[in-house]
C-alpha cells in the first residue's frame, strides 16, 4: 500500500507550521499569500467544514475555484477530511 495524501497533508501542515510559522507557504500572485501558520489554519478550518456538510472517507469532492490560495486550502482540507 503505498502513502496517503492525507499522511503527506498531515506532515506539511503540522510539522512545517511549528518550524516556520511566519515563513511564506502559498502564493498566487503578488496580492494573495498565506504562511505556515495561515495555511495551517485555512486548511483546519476548511476540512472542519467539508465534515460538518457530510463528507467522510472515501468520498469524491469536486473543486472549481479560480487559481488561488483558497483552492490550495481546498484541495489540502479535502485530503484532511479523506476525501
């Protein structure tokens, strides 16, 4: 069995946050951008989200969001939440 996006979700998200909180993480462009810390949170909060409205494990999400660091959150909290 080979390793789940959500193990390399988990290691990005919790073990870089802690090491370097105020260092940049996601970009897209010159106005948005999001650190460790931000990207940590945004993740957390979105697959909290993702759960309350239903999806577990196993289940397909659909994102058709413009390039930007809320996609990147997106795609992030749809592994944490297992889909």
């Amino acid at each position: 069995m080979g390793m789940s996006l959500n193990f390399v979700t988990d290691a990005i998200a919790s073990q870089l946050s802690p090491v370097a909180p105020d260092k940049p993480a996601v970009a897209c462009g010159a106005e948005q951008a999001l650190t460790w810390a931000e990207f940590r949170d945004v993740d957390l909060r979105y697959a909290q989200a993702l759960r309350r409205a239903g999806v577990v494990e196993g289940d397909r999400v659909g994102l058709l969001l413009r390039n930007s660091t809320d996609y990147v959150g997106m795609f992030f909290a749809c592994a944490r939440a297992g889909a």
